[in-house]
C-alpha cells in the first residue's frame, strides 16, 4: 500500500496561545508543521512541548512580521517547504495588557501591521503560490473583537475587522 503524503501547514504565531494548540494539534494529525515566531527561544520551548508528546516539528522559523524582512523570510518558506496550508494566526493585544491608552502613531501601526498587514501579505502571495501549484488552503484566525468590536481594545479590534473584511473580500475570488 502506497503511503500517504504528509501535507505540510505553516503557522505564524506558533508560539503561544492557540498557536501552541495549533502545533500540536497538527503535529499529532500526522502533518509537517513548520512553526514561526519572533523568540528563537520560544520555538524552541515548542519544539521541546511538541517532543513531549512524541511528535515533532519540521522546522522553525524566527521571523518577526511586522518587520518586512520577516514577511519576506515566510513567504520564501511558502516555496522552499512546499507549504500546502497557511495559518496566519500571529496576532498582538497590547491594549490588554497595558493600562495606558495607546495613542502613539508607532504603537499603532505595529498593531495593524501584526495583525493586519503581514497577514493580507502573505494571504497573497500563499494564493498566487497556491495556484501555481494546483491548491492550496488559507487560514486567517480571527477574533471575536473582528465580529463585534471590543470596549478597551478599540485598536486590536479594528485590526481585527480589517483582516475580516480582507478575508470576506477574497474568499468567492479565490475558492473559485
């Protein structure tokens, strides 16, 4: 009997929260996982939680996607890992976190480009590698501040409806 062929998925976020789930749940589904995330030293920390349950990650990338070099370093891994899933599920809330308002221009902008912008970017360069190569499956991971709105977390929010309407905007176009 011929063995099957693993699928390979990329997760950006892959290092806390539901990113964390998400390795694992696909690493024990029997797919290749390649995990990105900002800490060398988180993706090690995964790659240690995933050995403890007698599965292991394909690879790790260090990759910071607000930064645009980062963007560019996971949509070179699209192509060289042969990626078959995109899970854009990389995602920053300072609001909650912090008990100041964020009011600062920078602070902002790293929020959408965390949330928003890195994730649209590889959306479409995942759809056009995809379609090169026949099928592909895009995952944007979503919040319910991206349904509703959110009362002190109005900037995560709005990031969050724009990835929404981007996804909603793409979604007919492309399962075509």
């Amino acid at each position: 009997m011929p063995s099957k062929i693993k699928k390979t998925v990329l997760i950006t976020g892959a290092t806390s929260g539901f990113g964390v789930y998400l390795s694992h749940a696909f690493s024990e589904a029997n797919f290749n996982v390649v995990a990105s995330g900002r800490s060398k030293k988180k993706l090690l920390k995964l790659q240690d939680s995933v050995l403890n349950i007698g599965m292991k990650l394909h690879s790790t990338v260090v990759a910071d996607v607000k930064d645009e070099s980062g963007v560019d370093l996971l949509k070179e891994e699209l192509r060289k890992k042969k990626i078959d899933i995109l899970i854009n599920n990389v995602s920053v809330n300072p609001e909650l976190s912090n008990s100041e308002t964020i009011v600062e221009l920078e602070e902002i902008n790293n929020i959408f480009l965390t949330n928003t912008s890195a994730s649209i970017a590889l959306s479409k360069n995942a759809f056009e590698y995809f379609s090169m190569k026949g099928g592909g499956t895009i995952i944007n991971i979503n919040s319910m501040a991206g349904l509703f709105g959110s009362n002190q977390e109005s900037i995560y929010a709005a990031s969050k409806f724009g990835l929404r309407g981007f996804s909603e905007s793409v979604k007919d176009e492309w399962s075509k």
